[in-house]
C-alpha cells in the first residue's frame, strides 16, 4: 500500500495530527476540559466553510477561526459554574454560521462533508508540509508550559499562589489545543475530532497511573489508532474515519476494564 | 522578625468589607488557629498573605518581605483541593507537579529534586500513600500529601486553609497532631483555620479570630471569651467550658456547630464517617 503517493501522504499526515493530538488530548482529560475542545471543532467548521467561501485554503480558516476562539474561550476566564452554557452557546452560534456560508455556497457538499467527517486521503503536499509545521510550533508551545500546565491542572489555586498566571497558561493551551483540533479536522472531521484527541487519552489515563507514561501512552495510542484505521481502510475499503473510530472506542473500552481489574 | 504581620491592613471585595484596620503579627514558630463565621475572610486573609489579593490600605508583611505571590518560604494548602479526588494518578505525581511548578519547561526531576519529594512525604509518614492512585485512598490520606505538598521548598511559614473539613474525629485529631509536630521540627510558623477551636485545643499557641471586619490575635482564654466574641460578632455571646471543651453559644444557638452545618448542608450533619463521600460533595 505505501506504492500509492497518496497512501504514503496519508500515513504521514494522520501520523503527525495523531502524536499532536494524542499529546495536546491528555491535558483536555487531565484539564476536563474535553466540551471546550468539542465546541472549538465546531468552530473550525466555520472557519472553514467561510474561507473556502472566500476562496481560501479550508485550513487557513479552520486554524485561523478555532485559535481567536480559544483565545477568547481563554481570556474569558474559567468560572467553572458558566463555562458549559458559554462554550455551548458558542458552539451552536458558531455552526449556525457554518450552515449560512454552506446555503451561500451550494456546490460545496462534497467538500463539507470532507469537513465533516474528514479526507486523510485527499492530503496533498502543500497541506502535509502546512499540517507539519503547525505542529512542530505546536509541540514547541506546549513543552514550553508543560510545567506549569500540569501543576495549574492538578492544583490550581496552590498554584496561583506559587505564582503561575493560571489565565495566561490556560489561554495559550487552549490555542494550542484549537491548532491541534485544526489539523485533526483533516484526518477524521471536525464531527469525529474526539476520536483522536478524547480517546487515546482517556484510555491512557486507565491504563497506567503515572502521569509520563500515560502522556506518552495517549501520544502512541493516537498513532497506532491513526495508522491502524489507515491499514484496515485500505485492505477493507471502508472510511478510514470510521475505523479510527472504531479502534479508538475499542481501545477506551478496553482500557476501563483494565482500570477496574488492577483497581 | 514576624512570621506574618498585617499593619492596619483594610480588604474589600465586590464592595464589601472584608477587613478593616486589621493589626496583629504571627511570630517564628508560631501555631495559630484561625477561627470565626462562615464569610468573616478567613480563606482572604490567607490569600491576602500570598498576595491574591489587593489590599484597600495597610500592608502586609510575611517573613519582613511584602507579601508577594510566589514566595518561596510560604507553603499553601487551598480549601479548594481541585480535580484530584477523581484522579487516577498517583499521589507521587501531584505532590511532584508542585516542584518548580511555575517554572516554564518540560517538568523534569533533578536527584536533589526527588530527595525533596521523599523528604515531604516522609516529614508527613506519605511515602507509602504516595504510590496509590489518589481516587483510591481516603480524604485524609489526601490531605496528608497535599500537606507534604505545602511543604516543598522548605517553608517557614505555612497557611492551611480548612484542613479538617469533611474528616471524622480521628482523622481530624491525626492532622491536627502532625502540624504541631511539623511546626515544632521544622520551626515553622502555621497559621490553621477551622470552624471549631475544640479540636485545636491541645495544639495551639495563640488563636486569630475574625467577624464584622475585625481581627483580634491573642490567648484562647482572652479571645475566646465573651466579651471579645460578643465584640466581634456584634451580638450578645457566652462561651462555656465543659470537660475541657469550648461552646461558643449566642442565646441558645451553638455558634461554631452551627456554622460548620451550614457549609456542608444539613444532610451531612455534624459527623463524618464517609470522608471519601463528603470530599466529592465539596468538589
């Protein structure tokens, strides 16, 4: 299967988005702040149904869209009793939007349902190289406030006092998440953006019980689950985004089993 | 040189008064219980202390430096304990995010950085608790690593925000025990608060209490008295000892046992055999 260019494309775009998003999904779980990626998604699809209205690359307006959305979801602040009904009402604002450029543009079924439920096939050079150097500067952010995001999630008001800016950590994270959001729109759709970075991470945090492995263990599933959809669609000839789904809901099953026998 | 001293220090927040003309100072080594109503700013004075908070007048000084965030010889234990009863991480990993928390970087350990998560734990008898998940063992077990956690850093002064909430009498009384001893080893300044002043009884030096905007710093006996109290709560108070215990009464109301129901709402009532339980209804 790695004779087809478009094949090889793939395998190395859905490998990038699935360590970013694997990596950029444990500190969603860890955080509970998985709604907040799901509303960001939503967001991106927006973006992009806009900017191909205005004969943009969809990616430009998925990035662009979903990082001032987390910009603003950050600086917002998290007054935890308000978060859920403001992301909400966000969300369904934002794919209201998506709806009015799609009724504006009419001959782009094909291509929003490509949004929808993504088209790891259809990554062309320009896109791989785009989806590769957004997440090197992803990661690069990410490791940067690993510290104190960690401590900030775990123990937020010690923190505050240790003297992490709790709102600058969580603004710039939730950009970082909204970048990672944006490329895994690509591989499986902004509908099923959860299945890379909700899963794997969930999973891993059931797996083991030490925080460096289950970050590097969501970052591996994600990629296994990536690749292994990939492989099963080409032999299977099914949507590689339903065997992404597939594996990484089997995956998560799994894994609360094994967290209930080892507990 | 005071642990802790506040100079005509006024707080306000959202338009209330919190403090006003608050004056007193916490010496080296001292244990000070912090008592008062429910909202008479016992969590703001502390965070006040770490510099959260801005201040209508005064100043605050905290080991003879302004108080500032991110002091390094302050330790800190929230009321709030954030998302860590439903984690399924080890206590190890949470006491170790705090080393250099706020610090920019991947969260790499140094040797000399795990020396100092073994010595925290040890000083609170946690290394074994350390290595279980943390939605696996007991509120008070909780409590004791995030107590390890507060002392990171080696601080002479440690602020403990409610640290007996939620926990039955023998737990409560464990606590209790292990800040004395932790303030006497390690010659560290504590300032505890609590809705009852029985349980720190036998352990504290001096009591601070705070109602209608004032705080007042001196012995048990002179502050929890009613002249004092009925001061500061602006009602006609009688304190009683019975059995070596207090009852601070306002007519026929038991003030502190009142307060502490109101917090957890009455379902819970007074005693608390299920900590696990009464922590989740917290978060």
């Amino acid at each position: 299967m790695f004779d087809y260019d478009f094949m090889r494309a793939a395998f190395m775009a859905s490998g990038i988005v699935a360590v970013l998003a694997g990596l950029v999904g444990f500190f969603l779980v860890l955080r509970g702040q998985t709604f907040a990626g799901h509303a960001l998604s939503h967001v991106g699809f927006t973006g992009a149904t806009g900017a191909v209205l205005f004969g943009l690359p969809p990616l430009a307006g998925l990035v662009g869209f979903t990082v001032i959305a987390g910009l603003a979801m950050g600086a917002l602040g998290e007054r935890l009793s308000q978060r859920d009904v403001a992301i909400g009402m966000m969300l369904s604002l934002a794919l209201g939007l998506g709806l009015l450029f799609l009724h504006f543009y009419t001959s782009y079924a094909a291509q929003a349902a490509a949004l929808l439920f993504g088209n790891v096939l259809g990554v062309d050079d320009e896109a791989l190289a785009a989806l590769a150097i957004l997440a090197a500067l992803s990661l690069a952010a990410l490791g940067f406030i690993a510290r104190p995001l960690i401590f900030a999630s775990l123990q937020p008001e010690l923190a505050e006092a240790r003297g992490v800016d709790l709102r600058l950590v969580s603004t710039v994270f939730l950009m970082i998440v909204a970048i990672a959001v944006s490329e895994c729109a690509q591989i499986v759709g902004v509908l099923l953006v959860f299945t890379l970075m909700v899963g794997p991470a969930a999973a891993a945090l059931a797996f083991t019980r030490r925080l460096h492995a289950a970050i590097a263990l969501a970052a591996l599933l994600a990629l296994a689950e990536a690749w292994g959809g990939l492989t099963l669609a080409y032999y299977s000839d099914w949507p590689t985004s339903f065997w992404i789904t597939a594996l990484s809901g089997l995956v998560y099953f799994a894994s609360l089993v094994s967290a209930r026998r080892s507990a | 040189m005071s642990a802790l001293r506040f100079d005509q220090v006024a707080i306000k927040l959202g338009g209330r008064t919190i403090l006003s003309a608050a004056d007193f100072a916490v010496e080296d080594g001292e244990f000070v219980g912090v008592l008062g109503a429910n909202g008479a700013g016992k969590t703001t004075l502390m965070r006040a202390s770490l510099g959260l908070v801005p201040l209508a007048a005064g100043a605050i000084a905290v080991l003879g430096a302004p108080a500032t965030r991110g002091h390094a010889r302050v330790g800190y234990m929230p009321q709030n304990r954030g998302p860590i009863a439903g984690l399924r991480l080890t206590g190890y990993d949470m006491v170790a995010s705090g080393v250099k928390g706020a610090h920019w970087g991947l969260p790499r350990l140094d040797a000399a950085e795990r020396r100092e998560i073994d010595w925290a734990l040890d000083m609170v008898d946690a290394r074994k608790i350390a290595g279980r998940s943390l939605n696996e063992i007991s509120g008070g077990e909780r409590q004791r690593l995030l107590l390890s956690q507060a002392l990171i850093g080696r601080p002479k002064l440690l602020l403990l925000d409610e640290p007996l909430i939620s926990l039955d009498p023998a737990h409560q009384k464990n606590v209790v025990d292990t800040v004395k001893r932790l303030s006497e080893e390690l010659k560290i300044a504590v300032l505890f608060s609590a809705h009852e002043i029985n349980p720190l009884l036998s352990a504290i030096d001096r009591v601070l209490y705070l109602g209608a905007g004032k705080a007042v710093l001196g012995a048990v006996d002179e502050v929890i008295a009613g002249p004092t109290l009925s001061r500061l709560y602006g009602a006609e108070i009688e304190v009683l000892r019975v059995g070596g215990r207090i009852f601070v009464m306002s007519g026929d109301v038991e003030m502190e046992r009142d307060s502490h129901r109101h917090e957890h709402g009455d379902a819970h009532g007074h005693d608390h055999q299920d900590h696990a339980h009464a922590d989740e209804s917290r978060a």
